[in-house]
C-alpha cells in the first residue's frame, strides 16, 4: 500500500499550497515592507525548489547530476550579479 | 509627405544616396537572377527551410563573412578618417554611426554568427550526432539572427543608424540627447538576434549533453565541443541580461519609462552595469570556441594529442564562472569606491590565471611535435604572441587605479583589438579553412591562404601597436578629428596602412574562394588533414544523416585510433534512420519578427499589431502541429554510401 501511495507529491502538494497562503498574507495582514519582503522573498524561493525537484522530477532522471549543476550554476550567477550590482551601483558607491 | 519623412537619413551624403542606389540595384540583380535562373525553387526548399544543421551553418558562415565586409569598411573609413590631422572625410555625425555600427556588425553579427557557424556544423559531426535535438528551433535561432541583422543593416539607409557607440551607454542613447530613430534600431534589431542566440545556447546545451554518440563520456568530448558546451552555457546566463537591458531601453526610449533616465528616479549608470553583466561573459562566449578551434587545430597538425585535456577542461570550467565576476572593470572610472574596483581588478587579474594554462598547454602540445605549418596552423601560431600581447595589456587595464590613465584611449582600443582579432578573427579563419574540405568537398589553395594570413598577422600588428602609443600620449578613442599639434599623426597614418593591410588579406580570402572552388581537387577523401576527431570520420560531402551508422567511442580521438589502431569506429549493420522534416515556419515567422521590429522603430503600431498577430498565429499553429519526422530506409542509406565510395575513393 505504502508503494501505491504518492506520499511525496501529496506532502508536497499541501506545503505548495501552504506557501501560497503565506505568501498571501503578506497582503492581508499588515506588515512592516521589510517583513513583507522577507517573507516574499523565502516562500517564492522555497516555492520554486520544491515546484522543480517534486513536480518537475529534477532528482529522478539519469542525469540529474547536470540538472543540479546546472541549477546551482544558475543560482550561482544570479546572486552574484544581484549582489555585485548592488555592491558597484548603491553599497559602495 | 510627412509620412516619408521619417524615414530620411538624418546626415545624408552622396556617399549615402550612392549606397542606396547601389543596395537598390544589388536587390533587384539578385532578385531578377534567381528569377531568371529559376533557383526559387532550389533556394526554398534546399535553404530557407532547411533545418539540417550543416547547410544551417553553411548559412550563418556565408552571413558572417558578408558581416566581415560591412564591418571592415566602416573600420576602413574610420582609419581613413583619422589618418590625418584635419581630415574631412567624414563628419563627426557620420563618424558617431560610423564607429557605432562597425562595433555592433562585428561583435554581434560577425563574430557571434561565425562561431555559431562553426558549432552549427562541426559540433554534431564531433559527437556523433545526426543534427542538433531541436533541428526546426536552429533553424528559427539563424532566421532570428538573420532578420537582426538585415534590420540592423537597414539603419543605414532608411531613418539612419546609430550613433551613441556600441555600448550605447545612457543618457547619451537616451532620447534627450539621441533624439533620432537610430538606437531604436539598435535596441530591436539586437534583441530578435539575441533571442536567436539564447535559443542556439539551450539547443546546443541539450544536444552535446543528450545525443553524444555512446560511449563518448564527457571527459572523452574533443576540446571543441567541450569550449561549445561551456559556451552555450555562458549564452544561457548572460544573454536574458542583455534582452532585460534591451527592453528597458527600449521602453524608456519608445514608452516613456525612466529606467535610465537622468530623473524621476532613473540610473543611467545601471545600464552600463547590465551591459557589462551581459558584456564581459560575451567576450568568453566569443573566445572560448576560438580556443576550442585552437586545440583541435594545434593537436591535429603537431601529431599529438593534446597536452593536458583535463586542465584544459578545468580551465574553460573557471574562465566560465570567472567570466561573471569581473565586469566591473569595464567601469572603473564611473565612480564606485575603491573597495569595489579592487574586488574588481583581483578577479581580472585572476582570469590570466586559466587563460595561461591553455597558452602553455598549446605549447607543450607543439613541443616534440611534428609541425605542420598548414594555414590554419599559421592562424594558430600567431596567435599566441599576438594575443599574448592584447592579453598582458588586458592584466594593465585590470589595475584599477591606473586604468584611470588609460580608460577610452586608444590603448584600450588597441587591446581589445589585440585581444579579439587573434582571439577571434585567426580563429574563425583557422576554423573556417580547417573544415572547409568537409563542409564544400575541396581545400583552400595553401599559397593564397598563407599570403591572406601575413597580411593580416602583419596587418594586425601594424594597424593596432600605435594605438598603444598614441593612446598612452592622450589620444581618447572616437575622437574623429585632432590637431596636428597633437603630433597622432604619424602613429594614426601607420594604423591606416595596417587597416589596408587586413583588406588585402580579406580581398585574398575571398579570391582564395573563387579559386579553389575553380581549381582545387575535389579528389581530397574523407580525412584531407589526417586529423584525429569524429567529424573527420564521415563521408566529405557529408550525407544529410552525418552518419550512416553511430560510431562507438572508446577514446578521446577515435578517428585517430582507428586509423591507427586498429579499432573499430563503426559496429552496427546500417537501420533506417530518422530524420526531422523541413520547415518553412521559422523563416516566416521571422519575417513578422523583422516586420514588427520595423514598426518598433518607427512607432507605427499598426504594423506592429499585424505581425505581433503573425507571431502569435505561427506559434499557435506550431503548438497544435503532428510532426514525426521521416525515415530514410537502409536501402536508400546504403545506395548512398555505394555511391560516395565511388565519387571519392
């Protein structure tokens, strides 16, 4: 039973949809912007790791070693130029 | 009346009204010679549907080389311009769209389309493969491009082009003070031939990682396909910045908006942060693959392997995640504190670290080796010190504080023309005369492509080393006229012959064409080179399916080794073999791109929302569309191989 049973999706599923509300939240109680955008900022995040290794199989496929990669390398990137704009442009400008 | 009025040249010239008589006639010859020939037909369904990966780059090589030219004129008249003091060629408008537009062709429609003409072809060849995973999606990334580039080129004549250089830095593209049509061209035209770029990048990612032929593991790829992979992954990263930089500009300059505007709020600076974002990556998407051409050419003609594959890798692996923490540098002087400009300048300096690897890795590999000094080898030879020296000049204009002395002088324009004609140009050169047997079934004549390369070795030199001097004497770049009071003279007038130096060597290249297309042998078999990698283990010409059977790989050079081994390439009795079909889609609908981006730059909606809706109804029919391909039977596979047999052997 345990085998038919698609305990991960269903888990994922229910945290998928928690993360939305508390995303939405953030509109409906009243909250300070930095607070709102903190929270944004964690749930989009989580939201979109758990959207790409449960719903989008990323871990299941014989090349999920390059998937990872990848996406670490994306991540990677990401934060470095998010981080070395503000660096150049407001921080130590 | 007023309707047409917009579409006038803003500085016009007899030189302009001449261009435009003679791209008018140009078009009607070529029109009326298809015509007259009845090549239609041919031209449709051989070529502009194609969405074979060979004939894809025969595409992109033959747009290239056409790119060259544009982009070598306007070189050529910028340093005939400047050859003098005083010199009234040009005017400094025409100068502005002059420098502008020669940066723009060269990086983004010459360079950027000569390595994807050399990946379209040779990399499939090099795995294994049959074609790339998404045949009809190549097929929309050259059409995309095309179109780009046809938009771009159109500046010239209707509404006029460019002129804030081609880094087109706010506010000067701003609509304050570039109030004409022409950086919208720049901010369209760039953006159809980038999307077809990200898309080259995600096709090529998926092919050399998904359809290597067995066998060939990632640490047994040649060096060109491993530069290609990193490559296409650089294009992946850096490539949505410069389309979300593109489209702010192009909202501030067609909508309003104030993303790089000087108030309400606007940065004019982070523009030139995203397009360095973008820019400094570029410059790796564009010499990674000339490093790859290297290695392939520089092992094949020393009769040795490559002299350490794995730093080799490891190194492309840094100079790829180093690429994106260093484009800081190209903006020393805008005004960030120190802290910043010295995390800048450490991780610049940091780059010559893998880049040194390779250069001595090439080295070693010649050491012992048996040299041949064929042309591309030639390419490859001088390469070396050559870029070296743009190279060493890059470490000086790294140190942030003494950049503050160098920045837009001439010194810069002359290393990063250092840098990017041996990093680049030799490349494509070497590249380009490397496969040349196997993409057309003859060689280029030797004596004439050893002529075209000293003139353009020595040309390079000549035409760029003043620059060093007269940039370090105060001369600032894009300066279109000086005094001779200034004493450039001499070193700008040495430049210009250097410039004529590099045309001859173009002018050989292209009778090197016609004469070996006349004259060369077609009697040159499969492996002209005795070169050591896949795609020289196929039929010349080669059949649409590449392979008639998948080759199975043990090693890093397995044509090598099974000529010299004694292994066997090819196992398995020939199948059926599965093909994509061709498409006439993706030209359409890149038409409707060039419609819509024409509208974009006038601001006529209309036709905007007309080939918008083209689009749309393109993909819609695509989304809905039941296309298996076919199959080419063993028997007919079979035929065919007979035949080649009989033609070449």
């Amino acid at each position: 039973m345990r085998e038919l049973f698609p305990a991960n999706q269903v888990i994922g599923f229910v945290a998928s949809l928690a993360l939305t509300v508390i995303a939405l939240l953030v509109y409906f109680l009243d909250m300070s912007f930095t607070v709102g955008m903190v929270v944004l900022l964690l749930t989009a995040f989580t939201q979109a790791g758990l959207q790409l290794v449960v719903f989008m199989h990323a871990g299941e496929s014989p090349d999920s070693d390059s998937i990872y990669l990848n996406t670490y390398y994306g991540i990677f990137i990401a934060l470095a130029i998010v981080f070395g704009s503000l660096l150049a442009m407001v921080w130590g400008y | 009346m007023e309707f047409f009025k917009q579409f006038a040249v803003p500085n016009p010239t007899p030189t302009i009204y001449l261009s435009m008589v003679a791209i008018g006639l140009t078009l009607i010859a070529v029109l009326a010679g298809i015509t007259y020939f009845k090549k239609w037909g041919y031209l449709w369904s051989e070529w502009l549907t194609t969405v074979d990966h060979k004939r894809i780059g025969i595409m992109y090589l033959i747009s290239a080389l056409l790119m060259l030219f544009r982009g070598g004129v306007d070189a050529l008249m910028m340093r005939a311009q400047t050859s003098m003091p005083g010199n009234e060629l040009l005017s400094a408008a025409e100068y502005n769209e002059i420098f502008t537009t020669h940066g723009v062709v060269m990086i983004f429609f010459m360079a950027m389309a000569f390595i994807t003409a050399l990946m379209n072809f040779v990399v499939p060849l090099q795995i294994g493969a049959r074609d790339v995973a998404f045949p009809r999606l190549n097929a929309l990334s050259f059409w995309l491009y095309f179109m780009g580039a046809m938009l771009f080129n159109l500046s010239f004549v209707i509404g006029g082009s460019p002129s804030s250089g081609w880094t087109s830095y706010f506010p000067l593209a701003g609509n304050e003070l570039s109030p004409h049509i022409g950086t919208n061209y720049y901010m369209i035209a760039l953006q159809i031939a980038g999307l077809g770029t990200l898309i080259t990048g995600i096709n090529f990612i998926v092919t050399i990682f998904k359809m290597r032929a067995p066998g060939m593991k990632l640490m047994k790829m040649p060096l060109f396909t491993w530069s290609a992979l990193i490559t296409n992954l650089l294009i992946t990263f850096a490539f949505p910045v410069l389309t979300v930089a593109l489209a702010m500009g192009t909202m501030d300059r067609l909508f309003g908006t104030h993303f790089f505007t000087m108030d309400n709020g606007g940065m004019a600076m982070l523009w030139a942060n995203f397009f360095w974002v973008w820019g400094h990556p570029e410059v790796y998407i564009l010499v990674l693959p000339a490093f790859g051409i290297y290695s392939e050419v520089i092992s094949t003609f020393s009769k040795r392997n490559l002299y350490g594959y794995t730093s080799m890798v490891v190194s492309i692996v840094v100079i790829s995640t180093l690429a994106f923490l260093v484009w800081v540098h190209h903006f020393f002087t805008m005004g960030q504190g120190a802290l910043v400009n010295s995390i800048f300048s450490i991780t610049t300096m940091a780059i010559a670290i893998p880049t040194g690897i390779k250069i001595f890795n090439w080295l070693f590999t010649m050491w012992k080796g048996k040299i041949q000094f064929t042309v591309p080898m030639l390419y490859s030879l001088g390469f070396i010190p050559i870029f070296t020296i743009g190279g060493v000049t890059g470490v000086m204009l790294g140190i942030a504080s003494a950049d503050y002395q160098y920045h837009n002088t001439m010194f810069l324009v002359a290393h990063f023309h250092l840098v990017i004609i041996p990093g680049v140009v030799f490349a494509m050169l070497a590249g380009m005369t490397y496969w040349w047997p196997k993409m057309f079934g003859f060689m280029l004549n030797e004596r004439i492509g050893k002529w075209a390369f000293w003139n353009i070795a020595i040309g390079t030199c000549l035409a760029f080393f003043p620059m060093f001097i007269s940039g370090l004497d105060g001369q600032a770049r894009r300066m279109y006229t000086y005094s001779e009071v200034a004493g450039f003279g001499i070193w700008n007038l040495l430049s210009f012959f250097g410039a004529l130096g590099l045309a001859m060597g173009f002018i050989l290249i292209v009778f090197n064409v016609y004469y070996s297309a006349r004259y060369a042998s077609r009697d040159i078999g499969d492996d002209p080179w005795d070169a050591r990698t896949l795609e020289w283990a196929t039929r010349t010409p080669v059949p649409e399916y590449n392979f008639a059977v998948t080759p199975q790989v043990d090693s890093r050079e397995p044509l090598w080794d099974s000529k010299y081994e004694g292994k066997t390439l090819f196992k398995e009795e020939i199948k059926d073999i599965h093909m994509p079909n061709n498409s006439g889609q993706p030209f359409i609908m890149t038409i409707f791109f060039f419609v819509a981006g024409f509208g974009l730059v006038f601001s006529m909606w209309p036709v905007v929302y007309v080939a918008a809706a083209g689009i749309a109804v393109l993909l819609f029919i695509r989304s809905f569309e039941r296309d298996d391909g076919r199959h080419i039977h063993a028997e007919e596979v079979r035929e065919t191989e007979n035949n080649k047999r009989g033609d070449t052997r």
